[in-house]
C-alpha cells in the first residue's frame, strides 16, 4: 500500500459514507432492511455501522501495535440483531451522531498508519468496513 492509494481508498470512503447517510436521513422513519421479521429503519442502520466501524478500528488499533485479535464472528446477522436490540433505545440524532463519530475515528486510524505497517491483512481489515459496506447498505434502500 502506497500513499496515492491510502488516499484513494480514505476518499473512496468518504464518498461512500456521504451518499449512505444523505440517503438514510432522506428515508427517515421508513423500513429500509425488508426482513419481515427483523425491519431495519435509518437509525438501526446507522447504529449497526457505528458498531461494526468501532469494533473493526480496534482490531485495526490491536494489529498495529502487535495484540490479539478478537475470534472471528461466525455469525454476523446474530451480533446485527443483538446489537439492533441493544440500540432499540437510541434516537436517530444519537446513532447517526454516533456512527459520523465512528467514521470520522475509522478515518483517523487509517490516516495515523505509518506506511511500513501496511500489509496485505491490514489492507484487508481496513477494507473491511469500508465503502462497499456502506454501498452495500445503500443498495438496500428502496426508492
């Protein structure tokens, strides 16, 4: 990894998450996530972003400086739909407080990475929860 490509993929981001979130607030109140039984409106989705970008910064935190990473989740929609319920309390102005706090953190991270540390499993866990997350969510979002 290179610095034109840091830059890149920070700007890459950036993109991603401005379209998201302009989308989400334009679709607020609405179910976003069709599933039947678990509905996801624009504050679970910005919940649900907050909690992964803070937990994937902190194995990118522990990477760097040489700890033990987190077991893998084996089961992402079963820690998604804890942390939904865990969030049910929060309003819409607090997840998406807390998910720009969580991105601009993430943005941060990535920005302090001293170019000699960048490998290919870095890259990979930068990437992570990055802008194809964030169109992934986008793409969800009818009409």
């Amino acid at each position: 990894m290179n610095q034109d490509k840091i830059t890149e993929l920070i700007i890459n981001d950036r993109k991603e998450w401005q379209l998201l979130a302009a989308s989400l607030d334009a679709h607020q109140g609405k179910t976003l996530h069709a599933a039947p039984s678990d509905p996801w409106n624009s504050r679970d989705v910005y919940a649900h972003l907050a909690r992964w970008m803070e937990y994937s910064t902190r194995e990118i935190k522990a990477y760097l400086v040489g700890q033990n990473l987190s077991e893998p989740i084996s089961n992402p929609e079963e820690i998604n739909s804890h942390w939904q319920s865990l969030d049910s309390q929060l309003g819409l102005s607090a997840a998406r407080q807390k998910a720009h706090d969580a991105f601009e953190e993430r943005i941060a991270t990535i920005r302090s990475i001293p170019l000699e540390h960048w490998d290919f499993k870095l890259e990979k866990m930068v990437e992570y929860d990055g802008a194809e997350h964030y169109k992934m969510h986008r793409n969800y979002i009818q009409g």
